[in-house]
C-alpha cells in the first residue's frame, strides 16, 4: 500500500518511504555504478546551500580551504595503527594506471607491465595525505596554528548502502588542523562543535542534536577522543549528524611533524580532523518530511517560494503569468529564491503536488478570480495551511513565513526528541523499549564506562552508546548512579540508541 503520491506511508514501511521519497523528490538516483549514487540538480541544490552556510562558518573562523590528492599511498595507511585497522576492509585499491586489449579474447585488462610499485589506496579519508604535507609545511611556532579545510568525496566500499545515508562514494568536508599545545587543539575541536557544525545544525536545518563525546569504542579509529552530534529520526533511530576530533600527537609522531617552540625545543604539534557529510541530507529528510513528500527547512530549500500561474485562455495567462513574474521580481529583490511554474500541459493540482514533493516551503496560487478579488492563496508546506492575503501583502507574507516555517519545524522536530527520549534504570525495561526491530528513541541510561558492557549491551538488542553528553539533557542525566546492565557505579547517564 502506497499514498496517492506512488510513495509508501512512513507508518507503513519508514525504509521504504525513505528510498521512494530521494527517488520521487528529485534529489538523487541510482547509479550503475554499484553502492553510488548520482545527485540530481534539486539534490545538487541543497547540497550547495548547506555548503555554502557551513563553508563561511569555517572561514569566519579562521580557517581557510585547500586541496589534496584523492590517491594516498598505501604506506601511508600503514603508519598509524589504529587508523589503517580501522579502515582497511573499506578502501578501495589502484593497483594498475593502464589497461590494453586481452590478448586471449575480447574486452580490456590491466596491462601486466603498467603494475604500481605500491598500490595506492583511494582516499577513505584524507588524515595520512594531509599530514605526511604538513611536516614539510610546519617547522616552527610561527607556522601554528594550520586551519585547513578541504571539500572532497571519499570512497569507503559499502556493502549495504542506501542514498544519502551510506553509499561508497560520497561529498564531504574534512578539516584538519594543527596546534601548538593539547589545549589548543581542544578548543579547536568544540569551537567546529559547537559555533560551526551545533549551530548550522539547529539554526539552518533545524535538526535538535545533542552533542557529546564518544566511547572509546566507538571513537575515530587514531583520535585520542571523538565528539560528536546525534539527531533522532522519525522511526526512531539515530543518526551521526557530524563529528570531531582530537587526534592527539598520534598522527604527528607517525609521520615525524614537529615544531620549534618559543623556547627553541622540538615538540609533536597536536592534530584535529573533523567532518560532515551528504548524510546530512538524509538526517534532514528523515527528520522533517512527511508522506507528501520532502519537507525542506526554508534557509537550506533550493526553491523557497514556487508561485502556481493558472487561466485556460491566452488573455488570462498573460494576467497571471505577468502577476507572477512581479511577486517573483518583488521576492528575488528580498534575497527569496524563486520559481514561476508556468507549465501550460499540467494541471494546477499536479503542480501542487509536484512542488510538495519537492519540498518548497511556500506556494502562492495566481488564478483570474483571486486577482479580481485583489487577494491571493498562500500555502505553507510544512502544516498544509492555506491562507488568503491581499494581493499588495503577498510578498511581505511569503517573506515572513520563510522564518516562521523555520522556527516551527525546529520546534516540532525538538518536541518529537522530548517525547521519545526515556530515561530507562533496569535492564528489563532497557530491553523492552529497544525489542524488535522499531527505533526505540533515545534511552538515557546508566553505564559502568567499560567496553565489555558496551558490547554486551549492543549484543543482546542492537543499541549502541551514541554519545556520552556534553551537556546534560535533565539535571538529573549528570548526577552518578548504578549501570543497568552490570549493576557497577556509573558517573552519569549516557545516550543510547539504535542507529543508522
């Protein structure tokens, strides 16, 4: 069973609803190329949006943008130990740079005399590229701190993958900074945290996150400790909204980047690596739309007004569609981005529902009756309410419903969180809220701080500590008590939840 829109109910099969919606919505479709995918222009859009607001948070920051190579030797890899065994069963290898025609049939092979003398892995992510380059660039203090920022794609061979959320090939940012001293590169850490990566969060994709620090289990493979931001889906599973880490001197020692400090000694700099990614798309879709289709925040929407011309004679057309084009010019004029549908073959219901699917926060219907009447019809998407405003108001009201529209998917998508969080103290109860194969929500609990129960706990129903919290969610979250699995002291609840 699907809606009348050929997507199935969220309530009917939530996976499903997901997998139609990217498809149907127009952000992105399958590629022949196994476990990637191709990111259509209205996906492309929003993609840009995000990158766009991110990219000047990171420069009103102080951190600036550069390139590097896609190709990273395997050697590097080997360097630091912790990060090649975390990567290892996910990269993707260059073992040839040419091919010719086989000589025992058709079709093409890796010419035998074209082998590399060391593979070269794809980039996975870029900590080994970029700090085998930062010991030629640091030398001394005056050479700290190194804010750099790179937008790229990485390829992590997927063996499951679904659009947005985890494919083999997918569009990141990745900072990787250097510091002076341990305390440095700790700010530097919850400065991306929490002024770039909480805010754009709530502010532009009104995504409510909690922040928190990682179990050392579940941590960036050679960081010293991870943060992190967790959003809640409307199934009820978690997703990693963004990360950030302290990689402590384990990447400088590994690849011998040192600096003379103001007391002419050579030290190890202290390194960070953070990141977000096209997954953030997903988080957002999973977060606010409904079984209409997308619901875009306004600040992120790649088209924030659609205005819908109708009239069945020439004459009558030519009335709305200049109307139109005036709102549009009007609302451009106030930095609103626009689209005039004036498609003559469809009708003005398929274009109702084409643009809800899509997404765009606010409609504005243009028929002969409205503008004899001097007033003009104006839906907003996220709630479905239609409201009639005099004509000489439209472009105030559009306007003013981008930050409304905003501010109440945030609420919304905050309320959802509070009513599915639980605060959960036997393990009884634990296994009951995570039972079968439904979400679960967010379970506030006690933990012992060992990665034996940890695993146990994650064993026996598929729930995994998300986040060890910054900052507590109730008062009560930060005060210590017993685990609800082994019965040993813990300092504070935790977050745990099933997660994507």
């Amino acid at each position: 069973m699907s809606s009348n829109l050929g997507i199935p109910t969220r309530s009917e099969n939530f996976s499903e609803w997901y997998n139609e919606l990217v498809v149907k919505a127009d952000l992105a479709d399958h590629s022949s190329v196994r476990g990637c995918m191709v990111i259509k222009p209205h996906g492309y859009a929003l993609w840009e949006n995000m990158q766009r607001a991110l990219d000047d948070m990171f420069k009103a920051t102080g951190h600036v943008n550069a390139y590097f190579p896609l190709f990273i030797p395997k050697s590097y890899l080997e360097k630091e130990a912790d990060h090649v065994e975390g990567f290892a069963k996910e990269c993707a290898v260059v073992t040839h740079y040419r091919l010719k025609s086989n000589p025992n049939g058709s079709g093409l092979i890796p010419d035998p005399d074209s082998q590399l003398e060391e593979p070269l892995v794809v980039r996975p992510t870029s900590e080994t590229i970029i700090w085998n380059t930062y010991s030629k660039w640091i030398q001394s203090y005056r050479d700290l701190p190194l804010l750099i920022n790179q937008w790229a794609n990485v390829v992590r061979w997927e063996m499951r993958t679904r659009l947005f959320l985890r494919t083999t090939e997918f569009l990141w940012q990745e900072g990787h900074t250097a510091h002076a001293t341990f305390e440095e590169a700790e700010e530097e850490c919850l400065t991306i945290l929490h002024e770039c990566y909480g805010k754009f969060a709530t502010d532009w994709l009104a995504v409510p996150v909690v922040k928190g620090l990682k179990s050392e289990g579940e941590k960036f493979p050679g960081a010293d400790h991870t943060y992190c931001l967790e959003s809640m889906t409307q199934d009820l599973r978690a997703i990693q909204f963004g990360t950030s880490h302290h990689l402590g001197q384990n990447f400088a020692k590994a690849f011998d980047t040192k600096f003379q400090s103001k007391e002419g000694k050579l030290e190890y700099v202290y390194a960070t690596s953070w990141g977000v990614s096209t997954r953030m798309i997903g988080a957002l879709i999973m977060t606010h739309s409904d079984d209409k289709g997308l619901v875009c925040p306004p600040k992120v929407a790649p088209i924030q007004v659609v205005i819908v011309p109708m009239g069945r004679d020439e004459e009558t057309r030519e009335k709305t569609h200049g109307v139109s084009d005036d709102l549009a010019k009007q609302l451009r004029e106030k930095g609103v981005r626009v689209k005039v549908d004036k498609r003559e073959k469809e009708s003005p219901g398929f274009k109702y529902n084409y643009w809800e699917m899509r997404g765009v926060p606010v409609r504005i219907e243009v028929g002969p009756r409205d503008l004899e009447a001097g007033a003009l019809t104006v839906a907003r998407r996220d709630t479905g309410e239609k409201e009639t405003v005099a004509l000489d108001n439209v472009v105030d009201r559009a306007f003013s419903l981008q930050t409304e529209i905003q501010d109440a998917l945030f609420a919304k998508a905050l309320q959802f969180r509070e009513e599915n969080t639980h605060r959960i103290d036997t393990w009884e109860e634990f296994q009951s809220v995570f039972a079968g194969e439904g979400g679960g929500g967010f379970v506030l609990a006690h933990w012992d701080g060992t990665t034996e129960t940890e695993d146990k706990i994650s064993e026996a129903t598929k729930a995994t500590i998300r986040c060890i919290p910054l900052e507590p969610l109730h008062p009560s979250d930060a005060e210590p008590g017993v685990c609800v699995f082994s019965g040993k002291p813990s300092k504070q609840r935790v977050v745990f939840a099933k997660a994507y």
